[in-house]
C-alpha cells in the first residue's frame, strides 16, 4: 500500500437518453458513427442487445501490447455490449465490448472481448450522453493502450441539452409514440429568434464556439475554442433553443436529419 491515487474520475450525469435499434445488414461502426452525427455526440455511454450476421472480436495481449488477431464469429446472439464514446486523434471514437453466444455441434458456447466490426441482424440500443464532459485518448505508457487523459479537468463549458420529462416518459400506459413526440417537443422548443453575431453555438465537433459574423446567405464564421476561425453555412443545421450561461446566450446545433 503506496498511499498514491489510485484512480482519476469526475463527477456528472447524463444529460440526455437515445435509444434506438440498427437495421439489419447494417454495419456496427458505420451506424454508431452515423448516430454520433445524428444526435451531435460527444462523450457517451451505450449499452445493447441483439444478435449479428457476423461480429469479429479480438483481445489485447498485455505482455506483447497489442491486440491479437481477431475471431469471426457468425450468426450469434448478442448478450451484452457495452461500450463509450470519446475523441482519438481529433475523431469521434467508439470502443466496445461484446459478449456473444452460438450453438456449435450442438453445444451452446459463450465469447467475449473487443469488438472490431460486425454486421447486425437486430440490435437495439440505449445510449447515455454526456454533454458536459469532453474525454480524449491518448497514449497511455503503463498499459500500451490508448485511455481517457485528464479526466478530472475533462469537464467542457457546456453542461448538457434538453431533458425530456422522465416522468411523463416512463408513467404507466407510455408507447414509443409518445416518447418520440416528447423528444420532438424538446427539441424543437418554442419559437426562438434565430443566432446573431455575439451569441455562441454549441458544436458537436468544434465545441463551443463564439459568433464573429453573419452574412445574407445563411454562412456563419465562428471562433473555436484554440482560438482559430472557421466559416459553417449555419442554415444547413439545426438548431436548437438557447440556453444562457451568465452573459452568455448559447445555442446547441447539429446536422439536420437526413429525408
């Protein structure tokens, strides 16, 4: 007992639920990848169910420090995945764990490890996001792995979105109808004035960042965080209602849905 910390952690809460299912045929990474579009992720948690056309899944080897060759395994029930979403190298990046059962010469067997890719043939997901928290991977020397860096000041600006009233949500007699409408109402909101030069947006990928200008055409330009200017067509988003932090009047934006 060396009396040094022995963990580095932060205290939050969700800020917001998804939940939702992948088509068949579909693969996993492309899917998540397009979800974090969607939704504007950040830093997330997922949990799921289901089953795969194919799932290969593979290990990490702590004496070799790598990960050994992945195994393929077909037309598998999905028991459990878990999994999180944060930033690796500048990208959004999804690190999942799997636990999968099939049926082979007439024996049931159960396989576990990291997911590498598969193809889905049902899997039905909840994901919990973090808005307020922005954890990035870097390399980590005592595992050889790639881990969450400076999780205790990983705490962003922004503290969350909209949060659908959990109780009307989950009373008794609530369908899927319902639920879809309240995330509708909580995301559309009341009508709103539209963002103006002075006013900050709240950016999946650039975070938040402050208006420095505006022109007829819809085109907004942006100060980012590191301090560095970028020019986005703000019509093309959507956005959603502001919220105030002090003096300042922040509006959360992500892409619009695809008809």
């Amino acid at each position: 007992m060396t009396g040094s910390k022995s963990t580095a952690s932060v205290e939050t809460r969700a800020s917001r639920q998804i939940v939702g299912r992948v088509l068949r045929g579909s693969g996993l990474l492309d899917a998540l990848r397009d979800t974090v579009d969607e939704h504007g992720l950040r830093t997330a948690w997922i949990s799921a169910i289901g089953a795969f056309e194919w799932v290969e899944l593979t290990e990490y080897d702590q004496v070799e420090r790598r990960y050994v060759e992945a195994h393929r395994f077909e037309r598998c029930e999905l028991l459990s995945m878990q999994g999180n979403l944060s930033e690796r190298d500048g990208e959004p990046f999804w690190h999942l764990h799997a636990t999968v059962s099939l049926r082979e010469d007439g024996r049931d067997f159960t396989y576990g490890g990291h997911v590498v890719d598969g193809s889905v043939f049902a899997l039905e997901f909840r994901i919990d996001c973090y808005d307020g928290l922005e954890l990035k991977r870097v390399n980590d020397d005592a595992t050889g792995l790639q881990l969450w860096a400076d999780v205790e000041g990983a705490r962003a600006e922004q503290t969350g979105v909209h949060d659908v009233p959990r109780a009307e949500v989950g009373g008794a007699g609530a369908t899927w109808a319902i639920a879809a409408e309240l995330s509708a109402r909580a995301e559309e909101g009341p009508e709103q004035s539209p963002p103006e030069r002075g006013d900050w947006i709240e950016h999946a990928r650039f975070g938040l960042c402050q208006i420095e200008g505006m022109t007829g055409d819809g085109v907004c330009f942006i100060k980012l965080p590191n301090a560095r200017r970028k020019k986005i067509k703000i019509d093309a988003m959507q956005v959603l209602a502001p919220r105030y932090d002090g003096a300042r009047k922040i509006f959360p934006v992500r892409p619009r849905e695809k008809k």
